[in-house]
C-alpha cells in the first residue's frame, strides 16, 4: 500500500509542477504587463522578481542580462503582433482595401481605451537610441515589415504609387499608435480607418 501511496503521491506533485508555470515563463509573462505600461527602463530587476514570485538566481538562469530579458519581451511582443495582424488579414482574403481597412479600426478603436500605452515596438524604439540594443533590434525589424506589407498590399490593390501608399499607411499608424498615448477616449484615432479609406480612394484615382 505505501508504494502505491508514494507513486500516487509522485505523480500527483509533477501534475503540480506541470500545472505551475515555469520561472521562465512567470517572468515572461510578468514583464510583458510591466514593461508595456511603465517602459522597460523604468522597471527594476526587485520589482520582476517580487512580481513573477521568482528569485534573482532563476532569472538570471533563464535571462544573463536585463537587456536580455527585454529582447525577449519584445520577441514575445513581435509575435503577438502579427498573431493579430494576421488574424485580421484572414477575415478578408484576397481583399487588401478590407484588411487594411479593418486593421486600422482595430487599431483605432484599441487606441481609445485609457490602458492603452501605444505600440510596444514604438516605445522601445524611443527608449534605446542604440541602434545596436538586442530589443531595438526587434523593433526595428518589426516596422520594416510592417512597412513592407503595408506597400504589399497598396500593390495589390492597383496604386499608381504603391510605395507611396504604403509609406502614407505606415505614418497613419504610427500616428495612431502615438496620438492615443495623449487623447485616449475621443482622440484623432477615432478617424483611422476613414482617414486611411481616403487615401486609398485617391491613390487608387491618381
């Protein structure tokens, strides 16, 4: 009876460290929350750790540096973003006016609520002027692409000048991302998506 006890007993405490989320993915988890809303030079190794419930030896495990830590936030950032981006091209296949479209009523509408803090591939690009930072980097990367499907689908859809286009629907965004930082509720980036529809109108004209 007692080994069986003691298998049951084994088995049930992996089933708890299975169930219970790594150091390395608490403090994951935990800096994406702290890092969006106070920036991530604002944020101190004590208050990770206190917040992860972790100690300062598990994240240095898992993070040698805190430069290290804020390129994995922003690689867990980068991936998010286009989970999202994506998910708002696939309800509208082979119609780039609707995606564009209904991407930046997303953005929009995201804008206007009091906990936004704008892009969090914006931020850190302000924060770390290096242009050699790990978590500029990431970045950096993400705005090219983001530019480059941008102009993608301005080609797509027949513009005159498509890099032109896309360009002008990259500031539109960029815009958005930083203006709802300021107004919140009832800012400009109400009219994203109706901005971003005109020019697309006149482009198309041109």
């Amino acid at each position: 009876m007692s080994g069986a006890s003691d298998q049951l007993a084994t088995k049930a405490g992996k089933g708890l460290a299975e169930a219970r989320p790594r150091a390395a993915d608490r403090i994951r988890a935990t800096v994406r929350e702290l890092f969006y809303r106070q920036g991530i030079r604002a944020v101190g190794i004590e208050e990770i750790v206190e917040r992860a419930g972790v100690t300062k030896p598990s994240l240095y495990r898992s993070f040698a540096s805190k430069d290290e830590l804020a390129a994995a936030y922003m690689r867990d950032y980068d991936a998010d973003f286009w989970a999202r981006f994506d998910a708002v091209m696939a309800r509208h296949p082979g119609d780039p006016r609707a995606q564009v479209i209904a991407y930046m009523a997303g953005v929009g509408t995201r804008s206007q609520s009091p906990e936004y803090r704008g892009c969090g591939m914006t931020n850190a690009a302000v924060e770390f002027p290096d242009r050699e930072n790990p978590a500029r980097l990431v970045a950096v990367e993400n705005k090219r692409e983001l530019r480059r499907r941008f102009t993608e689908m301005a080609r797509a859809m027949g513009a005159a000048e498509p890099e032109a286009l896309g360009d002008g629907l990259y500031l539109l965004a960029e815009g958005a991302y930083a203006s709802g930082q300021l107004f919140g509720e009832g800012g400009p980036s109400r009219s994203l998506a109706a901005a971003a529809d005109r020019l697309i109108e006149a482009s198309l004209k041109s």
